[in-house]
C-alpha cells in the first residue's frame, strides 16, 4: 500500500464529502432501512450469554433500523419490550459517546460487547477499546447518558472502503463541537496480498503497519501531518524506542494523547504491533 498525503482544504473537502453522501444516501434510501449491529440478534446477548447472528428472514423494525433475530421466540421478546434488549444509544459504539467534547457516533464491532446493570453495550473494536470500556464502564456510562441527547442528532459515521480493510472499519466522523475526525481503524503489518510482513522484525512491521495507515488517511482525506494520536499495542513497548526515526515518519511527532500498550499476543502470533490512528483534516 502506498504511504500518500492529502492536507489542507482538499483534506477537509474529501472528508466532507463522505458525510454528505451519507446524509444523501439516507435520505433516497427511507424505504430501505440500515441493518442494526450487522444483523446480529440483540437478544441473543442476554439469552444465549453471545453474539448470535440473525436469520435473514426474521426482521423486526424499531427505531428506524431493521433488527435481525435467530428465532421468533427471541423476536417476540424484542416486540414485547425493545428498550429491555436493544443496545444503549442506538448501537453506536459505547466509548465514542464518552467522549466528553470528542464525543461522536462511530461503527461497532457487534462482537465488541458488554451488559452493565441489566443494559447492552456495544464498542468499535474489541481492542484497545473494549478493555479500556470494562475497566470503567459505569463512568463511561454516566458521560454518554449525559451527552446523548445531542449526540443523537449528529450525522452516522460515514465507513472509508478500500483499501482500508473492512473489519475493523475506518470511519469520518462529526464530533458534538462540529469538528470532523478520521478514525482510522486498527492497521496489522500484512501487505495488499494479505501477506505477513517482518516475521521477527519490528522495524519492517513499522514501515508495513505506516504504509497501511497512510493508505487509509489518504482514503479519508486526510494526511500525516493531521494525526491528533495513535494507539499503538505492541509486545514490546521498549523495543519502539529504537525506531521513533519511523514512527515520526508514519505517524506525525509524539502526541501527549497517544497510547503504547505492551499487548503479549497480538490478534495474530507474527504480528509485533498493530496501530489505530485518529486525524483531524484541516
């Protein structure tokens, strides 16, 4: 993947564009309404202990969405009494509603959950994310309710396609004060062909998991030089010391905000780090 950059009024245009054609497409689509949580039954949390996928044929529509359910004994609970199984905020993720002033909607990962107090939860990825969610959801929790009632009213997420990967998704999103943040989706070091890069070497999985992330800025419109910070989990957080020459390079000067989390085993056994990016095209 090439390691492009997009900056200044362009940056802004691009990134714009994708939430007003979101806005459009919404609005020729009111007949068609969005899948809830990718289809995934949300009673199924609280019955079956686990994400469940829904049957195709068992929809049910409630608050402008159309949920999916396994059975039609778990569909009949969800007509009974939607607000008892339906994720909280509308199945936007859990952790962008927390936000305080960054507070946005963003995309969830329907296997990223929680129940807290009788009550689902959902998060973007089930990363950094969701630990940092279940070490102190009920203080997340009493900021979200706070904010929701404005946060409802800003645009949906708007997901960046190719060639950032599709799960997790790299989304644009409207932040409550009206600024606009890239979320740039967890980036792992393989290349285009899907082929691990840098078995053993942590500079060469750096330069793969940079050009990634450049990919996926320029998807958005957005550049280097406009990263707010980077959540980095690698397995060896002292090794990085040795390579702030790349990190530099990829991910724009040390942010106060940015995270490195020692992560022991990555989401696969070659991978020595994996990032997530947030920017703010100006």
């Amino acid at each position: 993947m090439g390691n492009a950059s997009i900056g200044g009024l362009h940056g802004t245009v691009v990134l714009l564009g994708l939430l007003a054609a979101s806005l459009a497409a919404t609005s020729a689509r009111a007949d068609d309404l969005d899948l809830s949580i990718s289809g995934y039954d949300p009673v199924a949390y609280f019955t079956d202990g686990r994400p469940v996928q829904g049957k195709p044929d068992l929809d049910y529509v409630w608050h402008r969405l159309r949920w999916r359910f396994a059975s039609t004994d778990h569909r009949d609970l969800f007509i009974k009494d939607p607000q008892r199984y339906a994720p909280q905020y509308d199945g936007y993720c859990a952790m962008g509603a927390a936000a305080d002033s960054d507070a946005h909607k963003d995309t969830v990962d329907p296997l990223a959950w929680t129940i807290v107090d009788g009550k689902l939860y959902l998060v973007h990825d089930g990363t950094y994310w969701l630990g940092k969610w279940r070490d102190h959801a009920k203080d997340y929790i009493k900021r979200a309710d706070a904010d929701w009632q404005t946060l409802e009213t800003l645009p949906d997420p708007v997901v960046v396609g190719p060639p950032c990967a599709a799960s997790p998704p790299t989304t644009a999103v409207v932040l409550r004060d009206g600024r606009h943040w890239l979320m740039v989706g967890v980036q792992v070091p393989r290349d285009e062909a899907g082929k691990v890069v840098g078995k053993g070497d942590l500079r060469a999985q750096i330069e793969q998991v940079g050009k990634n992330v450049g990919a996926c800025l320029q998807a958005g419109g957005a550049a280097v030089k406009d990263v707010v910070f980077t959540i980095n989990e690698v397995t060896s957080p002292d090794a990085l010391k040795n390579d702030t020459d790349l990190l530099v390079r990829y991910f724009g000067p040390p942010s106060p905000m940015s995270t490195t989390v020692r992560t022991p085993q990555l989401s696969d056994p070659d991978y020595l780090l994996q990032v997530q990016a947030v920017a703010a095209p100006k």
